[in-house]
C-alpha cells in the first residue's frame, strides 16, 4: 500500500518556530510527519538512523553549522541530495535566496508574521511535495 504521509524534516534551533510550524502543518488538510532538527548536526544524526524525509525545511541563521553549511553537505552526499530543500527563513536579502537557490534549494521561503500566511505557503509548498511523490 502507498503511504501518503508527507514526512518532512524542520531543521531550525528556534523552538517557538518549531512549534507555529507544527500548528501550522497540524492544521492542514494533508497527513504530514513533522521531525525537528535544532540544527545541521542533529539533523545529520536523523537523517543517518531513520528514513529519508520528502522534504526538508531549513533555517539560515542557526549556530555551530548554517543553513548554507548544511545545504552544501547534503547536496554533496548521493543518499541525501534529491530531497527537496525549503530555505525557511526571516533572511528577506534577495542574494541569500539567490545563493540558495544556486547551492540547491527547491524554494526560499521568508518566515511570515503570521501562522494563516504560514499556512497558505505550506498548503502551497506540501502539496507540491506530495504530488511529487
């Protein structure tokens, strides 16, 4: 049987985003697993020992290993480097999401203020996914 679940990876060491991300994706209208990562090393660990996610929503300003640290090695990695990255960040500087986008990134999405706009763009983004699949 085909798993419509949508499993997708929250990388960001902000725990209050992790948790409107979660209420956001909670109220959708689609099965989506959310996992959280507090940053690139951790996500490394549940990228290793767990199976792949559909997707991959990923902070730019975190400690110890950024969003582009974390995009570089995962775009270098054969296992890791077709899931689909989302930047998801409050960085609005048109070269990050230039950079990104060259480094590898399906999308960059700007942190709304809102969790109804942060729903519209995951209702957006998640449907995308899950056509894909």
């Amino acid at each position: 049987m085909h798993n419509n679940t949508i499993k997708c990876l929250l990388i960001d060491d902000d725990a209050d985003d992790q948790e409107v991300f979660k209420m956001a994706v909670a109220s959708l209208d689609l099965a989506v697993e959310v996992a959280t990562a507090d940053g690139g090393s951790q996500a490394f660990e549940i990228l290793n020992r767990t199976d792949l996610p559909d997707c991959i929503f990923l902070d730019l300003n975190m400690p110890l290993m950024n969003g582009r640290e974390f995009l570089k090695k995962i775009k270098n990695i054969d296992r890791l480097k077709e899931i689909p990255v989302l930047i998801y960040s409050t960085s609005t500087d048109a070269r990050d999401k230039t950079d990104m986008i060259f480094l590898g990134a399906a999308q960059f999405i700007i942190k709304p203020n809102s969790v109804n706009d942060l729903i519209l763009i995951l209702k957006k983004e998640l449907g995308k996914v899950n056509a894909m699949k």
